[in-house]
C-alpha cells in the first residue's frame, strides 16, 4: 500500500515511545532517592547528638555550660545547645575544614562511581567480544549468547567497587572525629549534606538531559 511506514520505522517509533517512559520512570525514581537521602543526612545529625548525649552520660558528665555561662542538663540539651557547648558555628577553623572534607567527599564518591561503570563496561565489552569470537552463531542467530556470563560481571563489578567507597564513607567521620573532634563531624556531616545534595540533582539532570 502506497504511503504505509516501513516495518523497521514503526519498530522505532515504539522503541523511542518505550526508551522515553524508561527514562521518565528512572528520573522519577532518582528524585525520590535524592530527596530521601537528603532527609537520611539529616538524621544522622540529630543521631550524632544523641550518640554524645549517651557517650557524655556514660562519662558522668551529667550537665553542660553554654557559653553564656548558663547550665544545662545534658540529658535535656537541645540541638542548638549542644552546638553552642561545642562551638559548632562558622568562626570555628574545624568546623570550616570539616566542611570542606565533606564536601570533597562527594565529589570523590561521584569519581570513583564514574570509573568504576567504566570498568566494568570495559569487562562487559571484553567478554561480548569474547563471545562473538568463540560462538560465531550468535551473529547469524543460530546461538543464543551467555546471558548470564554477561549479568555475572556486572554484578561481581558492582560489588567489588563498592568496597572502597564503603570504607572511606566509614572510615572518614571516625578519623574527623579523633583528629578534630565533635565540630569536625559536625562540618563534615553538613558538608557532605549541602553539597551531595546539590551535585546529586545536577547529576541526576545532566545525566537525564
């Protein structure tokens, strides 16, 4: 029939409609994972004091004194009290330079997971190679490929490059907290807060765009 689309064209048009829901499902979902890592984070503030409310309480240390010489429970210190005890603000250089290695941090994850998909993309390429090579039937469609081989190295890749990331993301609040103290956690877990959050969205756009 004159004007009638080709086979092959239709096929595109539905694999474009397909690839466009995909990619509208996955930034939905990366949205949501943003957002909820962004309130995790904070979290992890308010879990920070009360792990030296229990540690300070452990220690006898039953009260603290503010600044302005006022005295508090510890056990009834609020969030802004405990800052304050501790001088958690920005005239502090600790909290300053845990700021920046929170910060770094972020950036440093993000480069590691960027190598870490080139590499296994790299295996991934070698073994689909390798298979062409070795079971010329699959080319011709006489041969199905080894699937599983192929889902085996991501997964073994995704596991194997996580390791580091893992220990830095335990090591590196622990090793703040014993060289700078509770105002260095305290730059660090807001550090790491702001600026994952806003390269989390930047990442998540320009990779959508």
């Amino acid at each position: 029939m004159q004007g009638a689309m080709p086979r092959w064209q239709g096929s595109g048009l539905r694999f474009d409609a397909l690839a466009s829901l995909g990619n509208t499902t996955a930034a939905t979902g990366k949205g949501f994972a943003i957002g909820s890592a962004a309130l995790t984070a904070l979290a992890l503030l308010a879990s920070y004091v009360e792990e030296l409310k229990i540690v300070m309480l452990h220690h006898h240390q039953d009260s603290i004194v503010l600044r302005s010489g006022e005295v508090i429970s510890t056990a009834l210190a609020s969030l802004p009290q405990f800052m304050d005890y501790f001088q958690v603000n920005l005239m502090n250089p600790k909290v300053i330079l845990g700021m920046f290695l929170g910060s770094m941090m972020a950036f440093l994850f993000c480069g590691l997971t960027i190598n870490a998909v080139g590499r296994a993309a790299g295996r991934m390429v070698e073994e689909v190679r390798r298979q062409f090579r070795e079971i010329p039937g699959i080319l011709r469609g006489e041969d199905k490929p080894d699937y599983a081989r192929c889902v085996a190295i991501s997964t073994a890749g995704a596991q194997r490059e996580m390791v580091l990331p893992s220990v830095i993301a335990v090591a590196a609040p622990i090793a703040v907290g014993i060289i700078y103290g509770v105002p260095g956690t305290f730059g660090l877990l807001g550090g790491g807060l702001s600026t994952g959050f806003v390269l989390a969205v930047f990442m998540a756009n320009s990779g959508g765009a």
